[in-house]
C-alpha cells in the first residue's frame, strides 16, 4: 500500500481507511478512533483515580484522586517530542515491570482478597457462586479451569471480548510510529522486539496470577462498576497504568519506538 511513501506516506490511522475505502470512510475512522481515545483515557483516568483512592486509604476524595491523575496527564502532555517521550516511556515499562515482582511476590505469601472479589473479579463476571462463602462465612478454595469457563453469561462474555479488545489498544499507533521515524522500514523491526516482550510478560504474569488467585483474581479497571462500594472495609490490591498517546512532528529511533510501542498496552490485571 506504500504506507510509507516519500510522497503521500501514511501519517495516521484514517489515512488506511482512506487508501482502501476513500474520503467517507477516513472521516468516520478519524471520529470512533477520537471516541475510542476519549474513552482510554477516560478508563485511565477513573482506574487510576481509584488505585490512588485506595492506596490512600480512602481518605483522599475521589474526585480529586481524578483530577490530580489528569493533571499528570495535561503535564506530560507539554512534552513535545518522541525522542524526549522515550525517557518517560522508558521508566513507565520498568515501573510496570516493577510492579509486577511486588504483586508477584504479595500474591505468594498471602491469601486472595476474598472481600473484593464481588466487585469485579473473574468469578463475579462468569459464576457468583464460585466467590460466595457459606453460612459459616467460608469462601470456596481457588478455582482454576482446564478449558474455556462457562460463557453463559452476558457481562463474562463481554468482559472476555473488551480484554481482548483493549490488550491491543495501542495498535491504532502503529502508522503514527512509523511516520515519525527515520528509517520507516526499522519499524517491523522495533514493533516485532515489543511485541515478543509484552507477549511473555502477559503470558507470564497472567497464568502466575491465575495460579495464586484463581477465580478472585480482581483489576482495578474493571468493566463493571457497583455504586454500593463499602469503601471502609476493603482494601483491595491496585495497579497502576501509564498508558502514551503521542503523534508529534519529530523522528525516532527504532530503540525509542521499542520503548514507545511497550508502553502502549494496558496493564494486567492483579
């Protein structure tokens, strides 16, 4: 498709819609990918302001654990390179990075936090009877599954579909990346690098989580959100998120792309 023509090179996402479909298209792709943003950073906003309530213990207003989330945003938003990008991109994967060998070591040597698996754990989404204790106020030992869990529910299915859906977010970058580069073609060779290393970090952390946790596995951005949040008993496990969106006029190399590209995907679930 010569995306990466000197001439007419590809400089977003709607330009794809535009060399295959044409002029209406490109206007309708550049309207749900504004949306699709809108609502990313929306999602990252509450889900973080949530880990920030929580990690103050709920003594901080939520409101403003939002607010204070956004400002970072409006901050990081001043600068305005991908070169100078890189070094932030380059922290937020060893933060997460970071994050995980902490989880990963908590997860070892403690029990699931049973008290918050009704709010949005993988049992509440696919079987609530899996996370309900008995009369005696025992919960039901971790469950784990040969195969596929029943997906006989609505909201499992679509909290299923959204996962996947969100895992790979970031791709929408893919043209953006390339444009800004100096040598377009080192691209598949920067997105490739990425790739393999978000595949085995989340191939790695999530069957480690699944194995310890099981059915009460819990993530703070879930797709379901319960007004009735008794926030004074429950102090569940949060992770964070830093997520990039940047499109700016500078040319990168295919190590910064690397960090740009990795930081692109959500964080996993604890």
């Amino acid at each position: 498709m010569g995306l990466d023509s000197y001439e007419f090179p590809c400089k977003n996402y709607a330009d794809l819609a535009f060399r295959v479909y044409g002029r209406i298209p490109r206007y309708v792709v550049n309207f749900l990918q504004s949306l699709q943003l809108l609502l990313s950073v929306g999602n990252i906003v509450i889900s973080n302001g949530q880990a920030l309530s929580q990690v103050s213990q709920f003594k901080l207003c939520y409101a403003v654990c939002c607010l204070i989330w956004a400002l970072c945003g409006f901050g990081l938003g001043q600068v305005r390179t991908l070169q100078k990008f890189g070094i932030l991109a380059n922290f937020a994967v060893f933060l997460n990075l970071m994050i995980m060998f902490i989880t990963m070591g908590v997860m070892a040597h403690s029990p699931p936090n049973y008290a918050i698996s009704v709010l949005g754990s993988a049992g509440s989404a696919v079987n609530e009877t899996t996370i309900m204790p008995d009369v005696n106020g025992n919960y039901p030992p971790i469950i784990h599954y040969n195969g596929l869990p029943s997906s006989s529910g609505f909201i499992g299915a679509i909290n299923g579909l959204m996962q996947g859906v969100y895992a790979y977010a970031g791709a929408q970058l893919f043209v953006e990346f390339m444009a800004e580069m100096k040598r377009p073609r080192d691209f598949l060779k920067a997105m490739w690098g990425a790739q393999f290393f978000i595949y085995t970090c989340y191939m790695v952390y999530g069957c480690y989580v699944y194995y310890w946790q099981g059915q009460y596995a819990y993530q703070v951005s879930c797709f379901i959100f319960k007004l009735s949040l008794q926030s004074h008993s429950l102090h569940p496990e949060s992770k964070y998120q830093l997520t990039n969106f940047s499109s700016l006029p500078t040319k990168v190399s295919p190590r910064t792309a690397g960090k740009l590209w990795a930081t692109c995907s959500p964080s996993l679930a604890v």
